[in-house]
C-alpha cells in the first residue's frame, strides 16, 4: 500500500487538512505532523477528489464533534508515572512523553505503555485478555466455545469470530472496549471512565466496495480512547475476501479503538493493519457499504446500538 507522508504543510492549511481527513481519516487526536495509515486506502482508485470530499468532512465533521455518543459509564482513577503500580522500565519512559501528545509512529512495547501512562491511563500502559473477560465466567472459560462479537446496529444485526489466540492483546483491547472493562478518555468529561466504549458509536467512513469504518466516539475519525496498542501480526490472518475485522492506525503501533469490516479482499493491507476477527456473510455489512455517502460519511447516521461479546 502507498505510504503517504503528509508533513508540515497538512498542520499549515486548513484545506489540506481537511483533505487528509476526508482521504485518509487520521485517528486520534489531530495535531502536528501526519502520516497515511489510519484508514487503509483502497488499492484502485475509487476515492472522491478532495476539493469535494474536503468541504463536505468539514461539514460533517462540524456536526459530528458537537455531541459525543451517549454511553453508560463510570469515572475511574487516572495513573502518573511515579506511581508504584507502574513498572519501573515504563515510569522512566513515562517522563519523556506528554499528556494530550499524538502518539508517536513506530514506538517500541515498552514506550506504548510508557505513553499510555503519560495519558493517564488507570492499566498502567497494558491490558490483558483475562482483564477484558473477567467477571463473567462464561467468557473467562475457553471449553465454552470461540468467542465471537455481536454486532447490534440501526441497520441490522451480524456477528464476528475473534481470533482470541493468534492475537490476544488486539482481542483484549476490543472486548475491553466492547464490555467496558478497559478504562477509556474522556475528552468532553476529562476524566478516565469505564462502560461499553463502542454503544452509540457510528460509522463514520464508509467506502463503496472496499471497507465500512467506525469506532470513534467523536464520529469523526478524529478521536481517541486516550491510549494506542502494539500491532499484532499472525501470518495467518490476511485481509483475504470480505468480513475481515482490522484494526485503523495512522502508522506502527498507532492503533487504539477504530477498525473496519472489509467487503472484499484487501492483500495490500496486509502487515499494516492488524486482522483480528472474520464475520460471517452477512447482508447487514453489504447495506452498510452500500449507504449513500456525502464524501465517504455516510448521509444517514448508521450506529452500532451495542456489541454482545459471547462464546459458542
């Protein structure tokens, strides 16, 4: 896939910016310096020109980062790096990164956690698969099937296998999400909350034949949890043929709570984007894809209600 290196004339000019957003939905929090990877770009070349595509994600940008999704959640205590709950390698780290700093592509395990606890986040920089699942025994036991997620949105239901062993710490991170297990950032409240991360969530970008995106609380491709994870990759898992579950990055190690469900086989993908989970054939994935859009936004909301994590 062609890298993009977008440097300091996307933080100059609001248009080309605004490009970049509407071409290649950078996540996180959009500040400084840019590079391509945060939603994979189709391998032919089916996108909108950006003089439209810019003015119209500005529009639906604006609406968008007006409200927040709604969600059921709890406040929960923020860590510092001189807490003694942090690893000692990960505390002296932790003071060379910032709060509120776009994570850096291409940082090292030890200095995604060093930055995640900069941020403030209560897991001390990593989370667990057994965190994700605790608390209900059902999840917690593997002899009670694979486990898979349950998509609940506004235009229909499907469900998607998790590949809990070839990339456990991927799965941790979206089930913690999905349950509300994994503590997640605010922006609006700044606060450290716990609650099911992805109810009310949309999907923000949508592209005819090659991929539906969501994930972002702020619904606009935009925003953050507060923290990123470390890629996973199992040369098993390829973006071959459509339902394919992989995680949004905007470079190495830069993936936090976006992903997207492919509709067609996507090779070029493969080793920049963490597969994580495959969906079953599913008519609710193709309508999705097939909503009309203004730019790549969908021009209905379409929303994901919840997601049920479950073993069969």
């Amino acid at each position: 896939m062609t890298r993009l290196h977008a440097t300091s004339i996307l933080a100059r000019t609001p248009l080309a910016l605004a490009a970049c957003l509407a071409l290649v939905a950078c996540t996180g929090e959009q500040q400084g310096t840019y590079k391509h990877g945060a939603l994979p770009k189709p391998a032919d070349k089916t996108e909108q020109k950006a003089d439209v595509a810019a003015g119209q994600a500005q529009k639906a940008d604006a609406k968008a980062d007006a409200k927040a999704a709604p969600v059921a959640a709890a406040e929960t205590a923020s860590l510092s790096c001189a807490d003694e709950k942090v690893d000692p390698k990960v505390q002296e780290l932790c003071k060379t990164f910032h709060k509120g700093a776009l994570a850096r592509p291409g940082m090292t395990p030890l200095e995604v956690a060093a930055y995640n606890v900069a941020q403030g986040d209560p897991t001390g920089g990593t989370f667990t698969l057994k965190q994700a699942l605790a608390g209900d025994p059902a999840l917690e036991d593997p002899s009670k099937g694979k486990l898979y997620a349950d998509f609940h949105t506004t235009m229909g239901d499907f469900s998607c296998e998790l590949f809990e062993d070839k990339v456990p710490g991927t799965i941790a991170n979206f089930v913690g999400l999905a349950r509300g297990t994994r503590p997640w950032f605010d922006k609006m409240e700044d606060k450290w909350m716990t609650g099911p991360y992805y109810d009310g969530v949309v999907f923000h970008r949508v592209v005819r034949g090659f991929m539906n995106q969501t994930g972002d609380r702020q619904g606009t491709g935009r925003g953050s949890p507060g923290f990123v994870v470390v890629d996973e990759f199992d040369k098993t898992l390829r973006h071959k043929g459509p339902g394919i579950l992989s995680m949004a990055n905007r470079g190495p190690n830069t993936g936090s709570s976006q992903f997207f469900i492919t509709v067609k086989s996507t090779p070029h993908l493969d080793n920049k984007h963490a597969v994580f989970g495959k969906c079953g054939e599913s008519k609710v994935i193709t309508a999705i894809n097939e909503a009309r859009v203004q730019g790549e936004r969908p021009i209905e909301t379409i929303k994901i209600n919840t997601i049920d994590i479950v073993r069969r």
